[in-house]
C-alpha cells in the first residue's frame, strides 16, 4: 500500500496485486467517505485499508478478470454499488451486480469530492476513465484514472486496427481536453501527466500510421 496523492481534498492509496494491477483507494478527507476502483486478485490490503473508511462505491474501469479477479472479496467487506460500463457487465462474477450506471458525464458525489464517469471504449467496448476533482473546483489537480485506456508511453491493448483507433479517439477526446497537469494513474504501472502523455503521443501522430498496425503500440516507436 502506498498513499501516492494527499491533497487537500483527498488522498489517493495504490494496491498492487494480481497480475500486478493497480486498484485504488480515494477518500474525502472531510467526511471520511470512499470509492474503491477496480478489484484484482487477492485484494487484502486493500480490504484492510478500506475499513478505516466508509466505503461508498466499488468502481471497474472495464472488464478483463485481471480487474474483477478480487470483486467478490471485496464485496464479501463492502456491500456496496457497483458501477461498470454498460458493455462490460457482462464480464463481472455472475453474483457481482452493477447498480450504477456509468454513463459520459455520470458524476458520483464522494464526500465533498466528485468522480466523473466517461467512456473510453477500444480496449474494451465498456472501458471507462474516472475524473477525480473537488466539487468546488478551487484549483486543486484533478486525477484520472485510465484503467488500461492509456498508460506512460501508449495506448493499451487492442484487439484489431478499427480497436486501436476507437481508443485512440477516446483518448484524444476524454483525456488529452483535460488540463495538462492532470495525473493519470492507469490499472498497471507508474503514472504520467496529461501533458507528458500528449507530446508522446504527437511524435506518434506525426508519422503515417500503418493500417494493420494493433496490439501492444507504443507512442515513441
């Protein structure tokens, strides 16, 4: 465990586990209230953190088991809302129901902190980002959390060319609008900024790209 972000608003804890997955853990250090995002395998610390807070939400950034392999232990701690794309429900543990409904610009109110919802389909059809800011919007860095949309270096995996441009839209549209100092923490890995993340990507830009090009892509190849 590692609170990687305190803020004045929020704090932010990692948990590597699984298939070294990322799962977080963001609570509003006004009233104590947190959300959960994504659930991989043996999610102990996580669970062991979590119940120093008043867990609100369990949050799935998109459906691949390596982010649901911990869902029904957490869950067993925390009978809680889930929330996950809608094309990926169908991918949570048959007992695992999702309760809310994430939607582009669906905003959940944690505390006094807000986490807004958008979809990024292309590594999944119902990957999803979340947007963590305070609701007065008095200047403090938003956070988004990438799943495995977008990583240091690239996109994530894709599945077919048509995929890889699907999140290369997403990413375009959802993530490099926002402001460039905003941190992006993914669902493996170390984390970047929005401003970094977008002078990697134009170096790739700038190069014709190749039609049968998907998979694992990298912006500085």
């Amino acid at each position: 465990m590692n609170t990687i972000f305190r803020g004045k608003h929020w704090s932010i804890q990692r948990f590597i586990s699984g298939f070294a997955n990322n799962a977080f853990l963001i609570t509003c250090k006004q009233t104590n209230k947190s959300v959960i995002i994504d659930a991989p395998a043996e999610p102990t610390s996580l669970i062991s953190a979590a119940k120093n807070t008043e867990v609100t939400a369990i949050l799935i950034t998109h459906g691949h088991r390596d982010h649901v392999d911990g869902l029904m232990d957490v869950t067993g701690h925390y009978d809680v809302p889930i929330g996950i794309g809608i094309a990926d429900r169908g991918s949570l543990p048959e007992s695992a129901q999702a309760s809310i409904n994430l939607v582009t610009d669906h905003d959940l109110e944690i505390g006094n902190i807000v986490i807004q919802a958008v979809a990024t389909p292309g590594h999944t059809q119902g990957s999803t980002c979340f947007i963590v800011q305070p609701i007065n919007n008095d200047n403090e860095h938003a956070h988004i959390f990438s799943g495995d949309t977008l990583f240091p270096g690239g996109p994530g995996k894709s599945t077919s060319h048509t995929r890889l441009i699907q999140m290369i839209d997403s990413i375009k549209t959802h993530i490099f609008t926002l402001e460039e100092s905003t941190m992006v923490l993914p669902g493996h890995g170390e984390f970047i900024t929005v401003g970094n993340s977008k002078k990697e990507y134009e170096q790739f830009s700038s190069r014709p790209l190749d039609s049968t090009v998907y998979g694992n892509v990298t912006w500085l190849q």
